[in-house]
C-alpha cells in the first residue's frame, strides 16, 4: 500500500528481493543491514540496525505478523492485537 507506505511479506523473502520490488513503488526500508542475502523473518529476529542514533533497529518497522504456533494454530499480533505477545515476537535475541 504505497500511500500508507506498508508492505506485507512472507519471512522468507530476502532483503534484496524486498528492496527491490519496493523501489518499484517508490518506497524502501528505513534502515537495513549490509548483508542483504539475509531473509526478512531472520534480519528482524536479530534485531538489525543501521548506522546513526536516530534509526531505529529494523524490527520497530514491523506492525504487525502472524505467527504459527504449535497449540494455538496461526494468531496474528499488532500493537493493537495482543500487544504484549506482539512486542515479545518481534524481535528474538536469545
């Protein structure tokens, strides 16, 4: 949705690929890491930045997902839906 500039993707897209097909809507991501072989599901797991104070890590870009999970099936999380559970799943660092 290029005028609310959001972009749903499948975790296994790799960073390239996403950049690329953005660029042909006039839109990127706001920061990513240099490695761009790495797929989006892992680059937001690890919780990647770029350079300078003012950018966040790329997980903060995320709004919202779905999750599969083996006792509740696929749930989809957002800060507005289950927010707690949404913040925890963003980013993966252990």
């Amino acid at each position: 949705d290029a005028k609310k500039k959001t972009v749903t993707v499948q975790a296994g897209i790799r960073v390239a690929e996403l950049v690329d097909a953005l660029r042909e809507h006039g839109l990127t991501l706001q920061n990513f890491a240099s490695i761009r072989e790495q797929q989006v599901g892992g680059i937001i797991q690890v919780g990647a930045h770029g350079t300078g104070a003012r950018l966040p890590p790329i997980d903060e870009q995320v709004i919202s997902m779905k999750l599969v999970t083996p006792s509740k099936g696929t749930i989809e999380l957002s800060r507005e839906k289950d927010p707690d559970l949404f913040y925890l799943a963003r980013c993966g660092l252990g």
